[in-house]
C-alpha cells in the first residue's frame, strides 16, 4: 500500500459522457504517470472490458469502476464503485434499470429547451451520444456549445440545464440502498464522490454519510477534479471523522472541457487510508514489471 500512488480512479470515457474511447484514456493515463487506474463511466460498466484489456496492455494497473447516480433527498448524488466483478449479473440488471428513464428525461429536457426558443436538442445531444442508451446532460452541453448558444460547457451549465434553468428536468436516480448494495455485493467498494459540489445543509450531509456507512459504503473521494484545495482539508476531516476510505480521481472527460487533467491533482493526505489499500486484491496487476504495485 503506498498513500501517494498516482492513482486516478475517477474518469469517462465515450462510454457515458467522455470524449475519448477507453483506450484513448489509458494510454493517456499511462502518459500523464498515472500507476493505477479505473474508468468510472456514468452507470455503464459496458466499457470494462475494453479499459481493463487497454490497462494491462500499457502497463497500468487497473481497477474497475463505475459512478452511479442516486437522488438522495431530492439532490442527484453520485456513488463510485471501485474493484467489483463487472460480471455481476445484479449490478448489471441494477445499472440498466438506472438508464432506463434516460431517453424519455432527454426528450422533456429536449421540450424545455424548445420553450426557450432552442429547438432541435434532442436530434442534437444524441449526435454526441457515443453511447444512445446513455445521453446525459453533457452532450446537451455540447450540442449548445456547437450552435453557439454558448461559449463552453461551463456556461452552458450557468444558464441551462441546472436546477431552475431552462433544459432541467426533475429525475429519479436509484436508490442510495440499492447503489451500494449492488456495488458491494459484487465484491466492490463504494465511494461517496466529490461529496463539496451537493447542496446539503449540515443535517443533510451528516445523514448521507450515516446512511452511506449503515448501508456498507466503505470510501468518499477526497482529492477529486472537482474539490479546490480547501475542499480536499474539509473532506479529509470528514474521512477521519467517519473512519471512510479515501479516494483521489480527476473526473475527467475530455482534452478540451476537463479542468484537471488524468493523474494531475495532489497526493491524499497522509493521515488517510486509501481507498486501494482495501482493494488490494482486486486489482488486476499490469503483466508489464515497468508497471509499479500498490
Ligand atoms: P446527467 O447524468 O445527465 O445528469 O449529467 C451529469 C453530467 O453533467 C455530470 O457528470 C457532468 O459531466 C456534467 N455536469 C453536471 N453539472 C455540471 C456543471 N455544473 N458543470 C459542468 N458539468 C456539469
Ligand atoms: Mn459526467
Ligand atoms: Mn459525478
Ligand atoms: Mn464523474
């Protein structure tokens, strides 16, 4: 177990809602001295396979990964899963009930945009759907970029798309319960991600966490692409405080739109346990002796 591995375990790929196909993003990786990776696309462990086939022939390390969306008091939050067996029938009947509302909310989302004048939407996110069964937000992001609506995807998600803006659409996610349930039962850790961008009141958070931990969730990501530095000393707290694994990815999702680049983003703190020290052994070791063990 070594605390400073470059360990990214937080990405997507084309997959869900990346740009780059998991292939691309493993020799990225390997590029950028990632050591130990995991593809973690939005409720899609469709592209496992590929990833950890493209890990081991570059010599990384691999784990494998998914981040679920779960409403948990009327906010979406998002559960990684690290290290499962993505041969698991549950988890894979689990993650299909999860995408099945997609399309229908793509259309209604499609629908309010209309309202505001932005027609085509619908026709124009899938085009940027490498994945039909999983258009998201981001490849409405994109569509409204590419017609000049906006300049980038973070102003698309300012004026659109987000909670009382024009092309948001209320939906429910799976169940905190069954997320970690099908995470763990599949031999897996669960991870609360980037836990600084919810909205929760103190209360709120303190039951996430609690229910988290009662239903067997065993991480939270700590040094995430999404947390400024000062987020990353709360979250730490907050590992320590509740005895939780901690987790280091950079979420990112593509060469032009991603902030933090794969493996660029500081070591976990000392003090914590990460999350690959109870993944040991679940990590399919790169067959190459270049690769560096966990
Ligand atoms: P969805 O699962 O369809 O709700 O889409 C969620 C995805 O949209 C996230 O995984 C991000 O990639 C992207 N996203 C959501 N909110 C924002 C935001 N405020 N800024 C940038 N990207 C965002
Ligand atoms: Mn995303
Ligand atoms: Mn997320
Ligand atoms: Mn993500």
């Amino acid at each position: 177990m070594n605390p400073t591995l470059n360990a990214d375990l937080h990405c997507h790929s084309v997959v869900s809602d990346g740009t780059l196909t998991p292939e691309e993003l493993a020799l990225r990786a390997k590029s950028q001295g990632v050591q130990l990776w995991a593809l973690t696309d939005h409720d899609e462990i469709g592209g496992q396979a590929r990833a950890a086939a493209a890990a081991a022939a570059c010599g990384l390390d691999y784990l494998t990964g998914v981040e679920i969306s779960v409403t948990f008091l009327h906010q979406t939050v998002h559960i990684v899963g690290l290290g499962f067996d993505a041969n698991n029938a549950a988890l894979a009947e689990g993650l299909q009930q999860t995408r099945g509302g997609r399309a229908q909310r793509a259309q209604e989302m499609a629908d309010d945009l209309a309202r505001v004048g932005i027609k085509g939407c619908f026709e124009g996110a899938l085009q940027y759907a490498g994945n039909p069964n999983l258009i998201s937000r981001t490849h409405f992001a994109r569509y409204l970029v590419e017609t000049g609506i906006c300049k980038d995807t973070y102003e698309v998600f300012r004026k659109y798309l987000t909670e009382g803006k024009p092309g948001f659409v209320e939906h429910r996610w799976a169940h905190l319960k069954d997320a970690v349930r099908w995470i763990t039962q599949a031999g897996g850790l669960a991870v609360i991600a980037h836990p600084a961008r919810y909205k929760f009141s103190a209360n709120e958070e303190m039951a996430l966490f609690t229910e988290f931990i009662g239903h067997g969730g065993q991480g939270v990501e700590v040094v995430t692409g999404s947390h400024s530095a000062a987020e990353s000393v709360t979250y730490a707290a907050t590992a320590l405080e509740f005895g939780l694994a901690a987790s280091r990815g950079s979420d990112f999702h593509s060469p032009t739109e991603s902030r933090t680049e794969l493996g660029a983003l500081p070591v976990l703190p000392g003090e914590l346990t990460p999350v690959w020290a109870l993944l040991e052994d679940r990590i399919t070791r790169a067959p190459r002796a270049a690769s560096t063990r966990a």
